[in-house]
C-alpha cells in the first residue's frame, strides 16, 4: 500500500474520481497479516482501527478487509449504498449450513422474507411474546434457581447459591424463542438438547469456512454435524406439527405462535410461505435470537451485580411501576432507569460487534475507491465508544444517556444495525430483556462471586464468557 496521505493519478478512481487509499492499520505480521491480533484480542484491534481513522485497512493473512468506523461511512455502507454490498463470505458458509433464511438471504428473496416474517415481530406481537414470557421465566427460575429447587447443589460455602447466568440465560432465552415460534413446549425442550452443540460450532465455521476442515471425521465435526441435523429435524417437526394443527382447525394449540402466522400469511404476489421457507427462518431466528439477548441479559446482570445502589435503584423502579405485580407490557416504556442500563451495555457491548459486508462490484466509501469483491467490516465496537460522542467512552454510566442528545448520537450508536439488513427481533429482544430482568430483580439480590473474572467473548457474538452469581431470594 502506498502512503496514504500522497494521492497520485494512479490512485484515481474509475471515474476520475479522487481515490486516497484508506491506511493500512500498524502491527501486520509478514505472512500473516493482522490475523493473529484478531485471533488474540479482536476487541483491541477494532479499538485500535478506531483511533487510527474512519477507515482503515487489515491484511487477513494474503486478504484485505476494510474496517469502517466513521459513522458517515457507516451509514453508507448499511443504508445509502446498502444494495452494493451483500453480506459476505461467512454469510455463504451459513447458508449452506441453516438455509436461506431472512439473515442468510440476498435480493428479492430477501426483502419478501422480511416482509413476511415482520408482522410476528412488530410491537403489537412482541407485547403478545412478552405477556407469554413471563410466566415461563418465572417456571425457570424456580427449577433453576431456587435454592430450594437447585438440581445441581451449586451452592457457595455460606449455602447460597452460586450460578452462572451466561449459561442458564442462553438455555432461558432458547426456550423463550422456541416457544413463542411454536407454542410448544415440548419443541423448546428438543431444541435445548441440539441448539447448543450447533451454536457452539457454528462460529467457527462462519469465521474459518473452509470446507475441508468441516469435512474431517474429527469428534468435533461430528458432534457438530449430529447437533445440525437434529436442529434441522426439530425444525421439520415443528412445521409439520403446526401444518397440522392448522389442518384439524385446532387453533388453540398453536394460536398466538408466530410460526402458526407465518404459515397463515399471504404475500402480497398472493403466494404463501413453504414449508421449506418456514424451515430455514426457524433456523435463522434459533441462530440470531438466542446468543444476542442472553449476552445482553447476563452483561446486565454482570454490571448490576457489581453496583449494589444502581441495581436497588433499578429494583425499586421496577416495584414502582409494576406495582409488585408481573410486568405489563404496557410498562416497559416507564422503566426508564433499567432502559438505560439495558441502553448502555448495548453500547459497550454490542452483540454485533462486527459485521461483515462484502463489495458486489466497485465502489467508494468516502475518498476511497474500494474494488469489487472486497470485504469490508463494520466496527460497531469502536464506533460505539467514539469519545467524539461518548465522554469518558469505556466508561459503564448508563445516567449519561439522561443529558445526551440522542439526535447527535444516534449515527454513533447502532446496537441494532440499520437499512435494509436492520434486526428483525428487536422490539422482541427488548421485551425478552425487560421482562428477564424485572423478574430476577423482583426475586433476587445478586452479588458477584468474590474472585472470579468476567471476560468478553467476540466470535458470532460479543458475549461474557461467563458470570457467576451469588443469589439471594428477597
Ligand atoms: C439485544 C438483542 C439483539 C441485538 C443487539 C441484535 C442485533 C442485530 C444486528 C446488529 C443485526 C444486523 C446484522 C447485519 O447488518 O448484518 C441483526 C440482524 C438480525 N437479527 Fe438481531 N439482534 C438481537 C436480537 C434478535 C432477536 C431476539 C431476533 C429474533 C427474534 C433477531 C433476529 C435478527 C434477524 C433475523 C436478523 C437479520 C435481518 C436481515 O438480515 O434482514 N435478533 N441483529
């Protein structure tokens, strides 16, 4: 790469346009690029193309990747220029393994699947899933958590009991998912016995694809390959239980599940949903729902647990406006502590930490031209710590968002992502969190466990690797 600060005639663009070579980010090893810093401590690098400028570029062992963080750039490549990009490499690896799906999908089949599976998660729905969830938190939390009830004896040495709640939030938030697809339990519990071998494994297949590797007899490969095909199976059952179900007019059963209104739908070219679609968006919303709400749900817990005040704060604002009674979803927008709680961990810790785009043909981001077929990656890591936005950015203070204009701060803050590819299962997701945290909060004071460390885990997710807890029931 030449000096980027030297434009010359060779670096015009196709149109004469001017092309300044985004820098190349410091630290690449001969070979091997900036590859074993992002293997190392990816969080660190991001950080560090975010100082290094709104654009930059890191070598992938022989590959250039363009790390965008300037937020106008950002919103180029989701929104303005969002039908140049498609979304890459790790995205075709994941079609051929869950489908094609609305997060998997391209084009025309993309928009008509969004369009078909967005009315199940619109607000009205969502306060319908969220009226449903919480008894269903509250049954897991007394099988789970209850000390009376704790299956595994997994108590401190004072006899309270200590759990990790990245774990049992990732089993919780399967179950919600499973079930306000399909209205079943018993789906939910056939899922809980595959989902997490394929998640386990999926990220690296995503991140690494490299078909010959997958293809080894190794133990790993199998028990990934078993946890796939039954994900896969549990998915056919699930339409074909709903299928008949619809079949016999036993609404009851399946009412109210948003698998049961997708199969119902009718698009607007008159044509409904197959049961193949129906397959791959139950694998789609088992990828991208889980992993997403529970590492936000346990980094909540993680940060209320180490402030006593703040969690009593938010404890009493909940007793306030519920009224000691279950959540409503109606009360959601008047719990404006825990919202911005909830608001600020998805700023330091974004679930979509990173998400990868790749040119469809040449392009310009800014000054500079970027050739067809390159990999272009979203840094929402640093753009949301941008100290241009956010005084005193890796600083957890979620009474910041009290004073901010959120006006000026909205480029710099997309835990959601934006345009066409922007989250479906937002609105779900928030009422999944809120309806979580009112009910642990209502039953239980949680300490952290003295001695332990909570680090971040970034690969599919950007998650805490784990958060043990101490409980006490109030
Ligand atoms: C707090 C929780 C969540 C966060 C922070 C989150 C974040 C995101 C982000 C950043 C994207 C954009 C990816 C891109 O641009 O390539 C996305 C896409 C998506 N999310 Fe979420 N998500 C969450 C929860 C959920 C839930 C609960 C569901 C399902 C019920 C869901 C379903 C999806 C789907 C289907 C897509 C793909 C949309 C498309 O390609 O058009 N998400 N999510």
């Amino acid at each position: 790469m030449t000096d980027h600060d030297t434009v010359s005639a060779a670096e015009c663009g196709p149109a004469g346009d001017l092309d300044i070579p985004a820098p190349p980010l410091r630290g690449a090893w001969p070979l091997l690029g900036h590859a074993p810093a992002l293997l190392r401590d990816p969080l660190a690098l991001l950080a560090e193309a975010g100082r290094t400028g709104p654009l930059t570029v890191v070598r992938l062992g022989p590959v250039a990747a363009y790390v965008v963080t300037g937020p106008d750039l950002v919103r180029q490549v989701l929104v303005t220029d969002a039908a140049r990009y498609d979304k890459g490499f790790q995205f075709d690896a994941l079609r051929r393994l869950i489908g094609d799906g609305v997060g998997t999908s391209r084009g025309a089949k993309h928009r008509r699947n969004k369009r078909m599976l967005r009315p199940a998660f619109d607000r009205t729905s969502s306060r319908v899933h969220a009226r449903n969830m919480t008894p269903q938190i509250e049954g897991f939390l007394d099988a789970q958590w209850d000390p009376a009830a704790d299956p595994d004896g997994r108590t401190a040495p004072d006899g309270r009991p200590v759990i990790d709640a990245a774990v049992d939030l990732r089993v919780l938030s399967m179950r919600l998912i499973t079930n306000s697809m399909s209205g079943s339990e018993l789906a939910a519990d056939e899922v809980m016995r595959a989902l997490p071998g394929l998640l386990s494994g999926i990220g690296r297949r995503a991140l690494l694809p490299v078909r010959a590797l997958d293809l080894l007899p190794t133990p790993g490969n199998r028990r990934f390959d078993r946890s796939l095909r039954r994900v896969h199976a549990v998915a056919d059952d699930m339409v074909a239980r709903e299928r008949e179900r619809a079949a016999h007019g036993d609404a009851a059963a399946g009412g109210g599940s948003s698998l049961a209104a997708w199969l119902a739908a009718v698009d607007e070219d008159g044509t409904g949903m197959t049961d193949e679609q129906a397959h791959d968006e139950i694998m789609t919303l088992l990828l991208a729902g889980t992993e997403t709400t529970a590492g936000v749900m346990a980094w909540c817990l993680y940060v209320l647990a180490r402030d006593s005040e703040l969690q009593q704060r938010v404890r009493l604002e909940i007793a306030d406006v519920t009224g000691g009674k279950r959540l409503e979803p109606a009360d959601m927008r008047r719990l404006e502590l825990a919202e911005r709680v909830v608001k600020e961990v998805l700023r330091l810790y974004p679930p979509g930490w990173l998400i990868g785009r790749r040119a469809m043909e040449e392009t310009r981001l800014g000054n500079t031209r970027i050739p067809a077929g390159s990999q272009v990656l979203v840094n929402f890591y640093a753009l949301q710590r941008d100290p241009a936005a956010f005084h005193d950015p890796d600083a957890f203070d979620p009474d910041r968002w009290k004073s901010l204009d959120q006006a000026a701060v909205a480029p710099y803050y997309l835990p959601f992502g934006s345009g066409p590819r922007v989250c479906l299962g937002e609105m779900y997701g928030m009422a999944e969190i809120f309806c979580v945290l009112c009910a642990i909060l209502a039953r239980y004071r949680l300490e952290p466990v003295p001695g332990t460390t909570v680090r971040p885990v970034a690969r599919t997710t950007l998650h805490p690797d784990t958060v043990p807890l101490r409980l006490t029931r109030l």
